[in-house]
C-alpha cells in the first residue's frame, strides 16, 4: 500500500479497536458522524459491520504487526448506475472505457423499474440506489466488448485467421495452429487475459474428394469420361486385402504457442484443411470489409491406405499362343477399414458421363476404381537354385508413378515386359456395369487385354502356358503385395 495514503488514513481516522466483544455502536461513532456529514447513512448493522471492518484496516495500517502478512492489496472499484429503456423487452447501452487497462467487470444485475420510481424517491430524498433481491434481478445479462473494423489500426487484438501447418503421419492427419501474441500474453499475465478478452479460437476442417495433382490431365472427370459403360452385371470376385505396414510418424516438436490437432480413421479417399480463427469476447459492429484479410489454404493433409487389396485375374486361352486376361480392378472402398468408414465425413457422389450409359451415372465415393494401383503378371520358373519369376505384362492406372499420359483418352496403359510377349492394345478401356449378385448399383470394374506369346530360342516350353505357375501382383505408391496365382 502507498504510504501516501497510508498516512492519509490515519490522519483522518484514529485507530478503532477490533476487539469482538466491543460495541461497534461506541467505537464507531466519530467515524460514523465523518460519513453522515457526507449524506453517507450508516444506522443499520450492514453498514456498521462494513465501517468496523474499514476501522480494522485503519488500525492494521497504524500498528502493523511484527510478524506475518505486511502487504495489503487495494483493488479500486466502481458502480456505475444507469436507466436504460427498453424496446420490445431488449435494451442496450454502450460505456467507453477510460483506458485500455486490464479490468474486471463484474457480472451486471438489472431490474424492471416503473418511470415514476425516480420522482417518488427523489421526492422522500432517498437519493441512494435502492438495494436489490436476487429474485428483483435479471439473469440475461451479457457485457461484451465493442470493437469495429477501425480498430485494427489502434492496435487492438482482434479475431484473425491463424496459420496452419500440416504434419505428414501414416495414419491420421496432424495439423499445428499458433496462437496470436494476445494467447501468449493471456497465459503469462492475468491482466492480458481481461484485457485482451481472449478466449481461444475455432477450427474448421474442409473435406473433399481426394484429386490428382493436375485435374486437368489426370483428374477423376477425364478418368471416368474415359470408361465404357455396359447395362449387363459383369463379375465381381472377392478382394484379397493384405497390410503393408508403413513407416512409424515422427512426433512433431512445438514450442508453446502452437497446438497440435489430429483426426484419426480419417479415409485416404478424402483430403482435409484446417481453417483457424482466434476468438475474443467481444462484438462486432460493423461488417467484414472487403480489404479484409482471408484465410490463406495451403497444401491439404493426406494419408495412405494401410492396405493393398488384388481380385484374382481370369486367364483364358484363345488359341494356342495368346491369352485373353481379364483384370477385375480395385475398388476404393476395398482399402478402407470399417472403421474408417464408419468415421468417414458426408460426401456426395462422383458424377460423370459415361458412353453407353444414356444418362449422367453416380459414382460413390467408396465405389470408384482405385486409380494409382498397377497390376503386374509374373510367370513362375523353378530352378535347383530356388524359382525365379519372370515378368511378362503390367497394367498401370492412370495415377500410377510410372504411368505416361496419352495424348487422346485417359485410358489404363498395358505393356509387355518380356521381348516375346505382345499385346493387341496398349490403351485398353475400363468397361463399367453393375456388381452382380447386388440388389443395388455397385460398381464394377473390368479391363481385357490380349497376349500373345511365342517361344524364343532355347526355350522348351512356352512362356505363360501353365496354370499353376502365373501370378499377380499389386503396386501403390512403392508398396507391393504378395503373389497370388490368377485364375
């Protein structure tokens, strides 16, 4: 306490005796007489008991004790008392702050008061403010901050977009969000924190479906504008799902004004962006300007399958050296969780025109053919050394890493591995229809190649002849699945 005003006191008031047993109608009768020369009543026990306790400060100012607590926090406080009319039940008033200092407002109380009330209480020279029963208060009472977009420049803290960054993890999306320099003055000084009125921020996550990074040559609109639609139901042979575990995400090292936010089970099918907004208890008077700054969208956070999925080939032989195989594709949803799918976000359907369809079909998300999946024949070898594997043919969809885009459409490329095989067309199309055996349209996807074989020199059987020994195999994104023989 400033000694200031420590003297101040105790040359107005003397010291007052604290002791309990003592009548506070006797030890505080000068004091008493200083409050009512001021238009100050101080006769029922209320006020007596508040004026003992103001005469105890006064005698602990005098004669501080020698031990213990020496400090005394004085906090200034103010009423203020208005009337406010009220229009269909509502009413408002606007009180400018002297300064920009921390304060408290303490939470406001109001009651109905008749135009008459004033005159009356005036007229019996009741000049105080009647005092309140908490049953005579309104509870809807709300204080909050004005500010407009003129106060950006006087240095107010305002609410803002926040910047983002995005944290690459195998298995959910991480993003990290700092926190404006009012957050960080909040945490450190309660004085910031009523001053700055902060009150923390809000996220929104921005969903959609996952795209090629050029749409324009490689997106899903020329991917299925691309396919051949077919009304007969073409097989559907069940997915063999294997999991390729990847490698383990490293933990992201923040400093103490950023926050890390995370989304699990969230679908490789979808790409996400978090938007942040710092918040502050205040209210807005004007209207967002349109100089106003907008959020900024950088690169959107994606994740990988932890699954490869393959459908078992059919090979049928169609004359003595070639081979029809048909490759049943991929599906979406066959390398989701049901997890996963469960905690997928809404997303509406995939719409193309398809030829042969007659009418705009609707693609689920879920129900699209995976595009960066290739599909690779292999023809077993055995050796006394172990069996060797020889690659014969490749099927690459249009997102897969050594795909080459066509100048017409975008169509899978099939191509030969071995010198002695030859196929009939490199751009085959995928001939779309429903699943069979579903009571629903499910999509189903098939494309067939031909090849042809011819025996090399030194060679004593011909390649890809026996059942038993051709395999396939899945790649996406430098992940590979085992071997399974075709059909």
């Amino acid at each position: 306490m400033p000694v200031a005003f420590a003297e101040r006191l105790s040359a107005r008031f003397w010291p007052l005796p604290t002791d309990a047993d003592s009548d506070p109608a006797k030890t505080l009768v000068e004091l008493r007489k200083w409050f009512e020369l001021r238009g100050i009543e101080a006769k029922d026990p209320a006020a007596v008991s508040l004026l003992r306790r103001f005469g105890a400060l006064v005698a602990y100012l005098d004669h501080p004790p020698t031990n213990g607590l020496r400090r005394v926090r004085l906090e200034s406080s103010d009423s203020r008392w208005v009337t406010v009319p009220l229009t269909d039940g509502r009413g408002h008033i606007d009180w400018p702050l002297p300064d920009r200092k921390g304060r408290r407002l303490r939470p406001p109380a109001a009651r109905l008061v008749s135009r008459y009330e004033p005159l009356v209480r005036w007229a019996e020279r009741h000049y105080r403010p009647v005092e309140w029963t908490p049953a005579d208060t309104e509870p809807d009472l709300v204080v909050r901050r004005i500010v407009t977009n003129d106060d950006r420049g006087a240095g107010l803290d305002l609410p803002e977009w926040l910047p983002v960054a995005v944290h690459p993890h195998p298995d959910e999306l991480r993003f990290s969000v700092t926190l404006p320099s009012a957050a960080a003055r909040s945490m450190a000084n309660a004085i910031s924190a009523v001053r700055t009125g902060y009150a923390g921020y809000t996220l929104a996550f921005r969903y959609r479906l996952r795209d090629h990074d050029t749409p324009g040559e490689r997106g899903w609109q020329k991917l299925l504008e691309a396919m051949q639609f077919t009304a007969d139901t073409l097989p559907d042979p069940p997915s063999v799902v294997e999991p390729t575990p990847g490698r383990a995400g490293r933990e992201p090292r923040l400093f103490r004004h950023e926050r890390l936010v995370s989304l699990d089970r969230w679908p490789f099918i979808h790409e996400c962006w978090l938007v942040a907004r710092s918040q502050y208890d205040v209210r807005r008077l004007d209207t967002i300007g349109a100089g106003h700054t907008k959020p900024t969208f950088g690169e959107p956070a994606r994740r990988e399958p932890g699954f490869l999925a393959v459908r078992r080939p059919l090979v049928v032989a169609d004359g003595t050296a070639t081979w029809k195989v048909t490759f049943y594709l991929t599906r979406t949803g066959d390398l989701l969780t049901p997890l996963e799918l469960a905690a997928s976000p809404p997303l509406l359907p995939k719409s193309a025109a398809v030829p042969g369809a007659g009418h705009t079909v609707d693609f689920p998300p879920d129900g699209l053919p995976e595009p960066s999946s290739g599909y690779h024949l292999y023809y077993r070898v055995p050796s006394p050394s172990g069996d060797v594997y020889l690659a014969v043919a490749e099927l690459l969809m249009p997102w897969h890493t050594r795909y080459a885009v066509p100048e017409g459409d975008l169509r899978p490329w099939c191509r030969p591995l071995d010198s002695r095989v030859s196929i009939d067309e490199e751009r085959p199309k995928v001939v779309c229809g429903s699943s069979t055996g579903s009571s629903t349209f499910t999509p189903a996807y098939t494309v067939t190649v031909r090849l042809t074989i011819r025996r090399g020199a030194g060679d004593q059987e011909l390649l890809f002849a026996d059942a038993d020994r051709r395999v396939v195999t899945v790649t996406r994104n430098g992940r590979c699945s085992s071997a399974i023989l075709t059909t």
